[in-house]
C-alpha cells in the first residue's frame, strides 16, 4: 500500500501494522510534516511514482497540536474553557443575586420587621422602586391610658368611649386595631368587636402615617350600649 503527502507529494510504502502502530500517522521525510496517511492511501503506486528512502511511520508525538490548528479543528484551548467557565460563573450569581433581590422585594416588610438595620437600603430601594414598607409593629408596646366610658350625651342606647392611644416603643407604627370586649359578671362574652384605626381616630387620614415613636393619639369610640348583663370591658389590639 502506499500513501503520499499533502503538502510536497512525495509517496512512502506503508504496511497495515505500521499504520495500525501509529494509528495512521506518518511524518513526511522530505518537509517533515505530519499527516493521517489513511486519507491518501492508495493501492498501488502511480505510474511513474518512487517512493522515498525513509518511509517508516512516525510515532503520534505526546505534545499537543499547535493553538492554530486546535482552533481550526473548532476545539477550544485552555484560555477558551477558562473564560467560557467564568462566563457561566458570572451568569449563575447574575441569575442568584436577580432571585435574591426578588425575594427581598418580597419579603421587605418581614426582613425590615426581623431586620431593623436593613430598614435604610430597604427604603432606599423602594424609593426607585415605587414601593412601600410596612412600619415595624410591637404590640406590646402600646397601651390604652385614660379610658373613659359613659353614656352618649346625644344618642340613645349608646356608649361615649374615649382614651389615648400610647406608643411606647422607640420607633414608628402602624395604628392597631382595637379590640373592645363586654362580659358579664361571670367572665362570659356578651359583646366583642374590633375597630379600625379610621373608626377610632379623629382624623382618619392619620391612620395611614402610623403613630410616632413615644407619641399618643386620642382614641373616641361610639358603641351600641351591650345592655346590664355588661359589667366589665377590656381592649386588646390586633
């Protein structure tokens, strides 16, 4: 059988083992170039053809082929797979941080509420964002001072409520809702009902700013009167 070179044509003798031992790689012993002698293997030689005095396969060199050809063959190189890799690095956090700042758009009232510190970027954000944050909320730092219950002055069958609403904490919050029950001597439910901050307050466009940190607001309350089976009342607030 007999194989020539792409590059300067010259024509070497090879035998199936040295094909087989070098997986079909021969080197060229007139320009020295390596070439896959299986792609122009022939039968026999040309009319007119010699063969070469050096006509032995060479041996797949260990080395890697040049960066020309690995790019010609269309396989990335080392740098490649490096930027390709960190591509997919910066593409990963891209689509993590875009997961994260939708669930703390979210969760914003939560993380302000268990977060106080993030509060300020929370609001910030919100500003560009056209959103809001709910004030933060502890109930048990309000507390209902002064309360004062009678009978209406103008209404029949009713009941003229009033006290001031305290903040104790030291910080804004939302207005609560307040819960006015009646029992009877023994403790039982006669009447319950919760009113919102627009049922109780004297300006009920108050109810949307919150109430200040360590501020008070009057609380006035008219209620159908629960009847004599109403020996005591409470407030709670929800």
């Amino acid at each position: 059988m007999y194989t020539h070179c792409p590059e300067c044509s010259t024509y070497f003798r090879v035998t199936a083992d040295q094909l087989r031992a070098a997986q079909g790689k021969v080197r060229c012993s007139k320009c020295d170039t390596v070439f896959n002698a299986l792609e122009t293997l022939e039968e026999n030689l040309p009319a007119g053809q010699v063969t070469a005095n050096e006509d032995a396969p060479a041996k797949r060199k260990p080395k890697k082929p040049p960066k020309a050809k690995r790019k010609k063959d269309g396989k990335p190189g080392r740098l490649g797979g490096l930027i390709k890799g960190l591509a997919s690095v910066i593409l990963i956090l891209v689509l993590l941080a875009g997961l994260a700042g939708q669930g703390a758009y979210l969760m914003r009232d939560t993380l302000a509420q268990k977060f106080p510190v993030l509060r300020p970027q929370l609001e910030t954000a919100c500003a560009y964002l056209d959103c809001d944050i709910a004030l933060p909320r502890d109930l048990a730092k309000l507390a209902l001072e002064h309360k004062d219950i009678r009978l209406h002055p103008n209404l029949d069958n009713a009941l003229l409520i009033n006290g001031k609403l305290q903040n104790e904490a030291g910080f804004a919050q939302p207005f609560p809702v307040v819960v006015l029950t009646f029992t009877d001597n023994q403790d039982r439910v006669v009447a319950s009902r919760g009113f919102k901050p627009e049922e109780y307050l004297s300006n009920p466009e108050m109810a949307g700013a919150g109430l200040g940190a360590r501020e008070s607001a009057l609380l006035v309350l008219e209620v159908v009167d629960p009847g004599p089976a109403a020996i005591n009342y409470t407030f709670d607030f929800k």
